[in-house]
C-alpha cells in the first residue's frame, strides 16, 4: 500500500455491501489499518476507509486531472 502514498490512484471500496468507486483519488495518508485520499474528481473531499474495504487499487492514468 505504501507504494500509492502521495499518487493518484483508481480505488474501488466495498463497504456493507456499498461499493464505491473514485478514478481520480489522492491518497494522503496510509496506516495499518486506514487509508485516507482526497477525491479530486467527484468532489474534493477527503476520504477514510478501512483497507480491508478495499476491493482494488491501481495508479491512475488521469493523476492531477482537476489539480
């Protein structure tokens, strides 16, 4: 995980069966548990998830579209 810190990523998150999916997500922060981003496509607000809600993450092509 440690790999995406700082890069724009393409993260699918399964939470209670809710799957959400961010294209273009900033990630900020990452610990044990946690991973947090900032969502620059849809809104710009940050975002924490558990990492084990986390179904895929990859680069994303688009890094820095809306920066």
């Amino acid at each position: 995980m440690e790999k995406f810190l700082d890069k724009f990523c393409y993260i699918i998150i399964d939470s209670n069966g809710n799957r959400m999916y961010y294209l273009n997500a900033k990630v900020t922060s990452i610990t044990d548990t946690h991973i947090s981003f900032n969502d620059t496509f849809k809104d710009g607000e940050p975002h924490t998830y558990r990492i084990a809600d986390v179904v895929e993450i990859k680069l994303s092509n688009r890094g820095g579209y809306n920066e």
